[in-house]
C-alpha cells in the first residue's frame, strides 16, 4: 500500500469541502507564494503548515509569534 503517514507539509493531504464545492492542497498555495516571491516551491510548502511566521519587518521566517519590533505577528 505504500506510505500511510498524512503530512500535510508532505503534500499528501487536502482540504476540501463538497457543500460550499471548493478544496486545496498546501502545494496549491505553495505554488502561488513561490512564484509570487521568488521562493523554491518546497521550502514554501514547509513553512505552510505548523508554528512559522513571516516577520515582514524584518523580512525573515520565525517560529514565535513575535516580530522585531516586539509586536505581535
């Protein structure tokens, strides 16, 4: 059967909802912020999912929810 392990930073899960008719994988918006800021498609799959936050001030990836400047993220 193969690997059985759902990770959505792997890819291999998606999120979806058949009432409203809409559904998305992180590679989807993975893809879209990849091309939108320059950043190789994997790497942005991985900061996706998880504890990672964009610190636009100081334009760099943390993993706590606050900034530079000590505010909130």
């Amino acid at each position: 059967m193969g690997e059985l392990i759902c990770e959505p930073d792997r890819g291999n899960v998606a999120f979806g909802s058949g009432k409203d008719q809409w559904g998305f994988t992180l590679n989807h918006f993975a893809k879209i912020y990849s091309e939108k800021f320059g950043i190789d498609q994997e790497k942005m799959r991985v900061k996706l999912w998880g504890d990672n936050f964009f610190d636009s001030k100081g334009k760099k990836w943390v993993k706590d929810n606050e900034g530079t400047d000590g505010v909130l993220l």
